[in-house]
C-alpha cells in the first residue's frame, strides 16, 4: 500500500482528473458498437478509478458516478 501527501490544490485537480477519467469510461461503456470483452476491460477500471475517487469525493459527487450494472450489461 502506498500513501501520498496532497496539498488542497492537488487534491482538486486529483478530484477533476478522476472526474474525467470516469465520464470518459462511461461514455464509452454506452457505446454499444464495443465489444464484450473491450466493455468487460473498461469496466474493471472504471471499478478502479471509482475506488480512487470514493476516497476523496463527498457522497453526493459520489453518487454521480455509481453506475447500475442492469442498465449498462458488461
């Protein structure tokens, strides 16, 4: 396990870059031209990314990114 020291201003671009990172993903697995295994790939890091963010994100900015898995299949 490793930890880090972030000062207020890079806890936020932190915060904005995960952000992005996770509406990147998300618009990727609507993407229905994908694969299943490519959609299955992205899923798991989108598990990984939301993992990272839940850390820092209140859970109202949270609950934006937490996806139903019945309307996105994998």
């Amino acid at each position: 396990m490793l930890g880090f020291l972030f000062n207020e201003r890079e806890c936020k671009e932190l915060s904005y870059m995960l952000r992005k990172e996770l509406d990147e993903m998300l618009l990727d697995l609507s993407d229905n031209r994908l694969d299943a295994e490519v959609r299955q790939a992205i899923s798991k890091r989108y598990r990984t990314v939301f993992r990272m963010y839940a850390r820092i994100a209140s859970p109202k900015e949270l609950s934006r990114y937490a996806r139903n898995h019945r309307i996105i299949p994998m």
